[in-house]
C-alpha cells in the first residue's frame, strides 16, 4: 500500500468523492512511473535507440521524474484538494462532514463543475447520507478493483 493511498483511504470528501479513488492523492501515478521509469532503466535493451527520431528519449525522462516529483494531496479535508473549491467552502461553512447531510442537495450549483465528469455524483452523495463511513469505503474498493484498473495497485495491497 502506497504512503498516499494509506493517508487518503479512509477519506471521503465534502462532495462525496472517496479520495482513495483519487490518482492526484492515491498514489497511483506516483507509483505507476516509478515502475515505469524503473523497467525502462533495467532494461537491457538501450530503448532510447529503438525511439523515433523525433522523440526526445531524455526528456521523456525528465518528464517522468517531474511526475514523480508532484506532491500527493492529502485530500480535502486535510488541505489538500482545489483552494477554491465551493463545494468545500460552502460544507465547510455549514459545518457538516458531507453534502449528503444537505437538505438543499439537489438543487445546489456548488456541483456544477464536478458534474460534468460526475453527472449522477448527487446521486451517489445521497447514498451515504445514513451510511458508515468505513463500510462506504470498503464497498467502493471493492467496486474499484473492476471499475477503475488504476486503483488495482493500490486496493490489491490494501489491508482492510
């Protein structure tokens, strides 16, 4: 289990995205390039001259290191996250630990954004308004090992 995916597992944030599933806090791509980065230096077959002309073998690989080097984000309710985030604020306001408590969900706007990548994401806020928090984590992981291959690495290892 990934340093990343241990700080964000068990959270899930105002919006109701479990940031466990997240690539930015989860530690995915993180560790996805080291892997990556790590194959292609053991390999023994000098892959920079198997390359294209064109492509810049070295600085492909100072683009992988820059990707190892971004930070993992400890997930919003830990100060990570977008700064300006309204759902954040607006929960943060109302001092409530999720939107699902909301009365007003359904016609909130602060979701307007998120909505267009997650268009049912009110929907599945709503199904862990009365839920425990931990059991909505284990069900997610379990979801993810076939919905999201990414988190495959990470769920895989996860001790639960």
């Amino acid at each position: 289990m990934t340093e990343g995916f241990k700080n964000v597992k068990s959270q899930i944030g105002f919006c109701g995205i479990w940031c466990g599933s997240c690539l930015g806090g989860n530690g995915a791509v993180l560790e996805l390039t080291r892997k990556y980065e790590q194959t292609i230096k053991r390999s023994q077959h000098a892959l920079e001259r198997w390359a294209p002309k064109e492509f810049d073998f070295n600085e492909f690989m100072k683009s992988l290191a820059c990707i190892e080097a971004m930070p993992l984000c400890p997930g919003c309710k830990k100060g990570g996250g977008e700064p300006a985030c309204k759902v954040r604020i607006c929960a943060s306001k109302r001092n409530i630990d999720n939107c699902s408590q909301c009365d007003n969900l359904m016609e909130c706007r602060n979701f307007e954004e998120l909505e267009k990548g997650y268009p049912k994401i009110k929907e599945e806020l709503t199904k862990i308004k009365n839920a425990d928090q931990n059991e909505a984590v284990e069900k997610w992981m379990i979801s993810l090992k076939t919905r999201w291959p990414h988190c495959i690495l990470l769920c895989e290892t996860a001790k639960h």
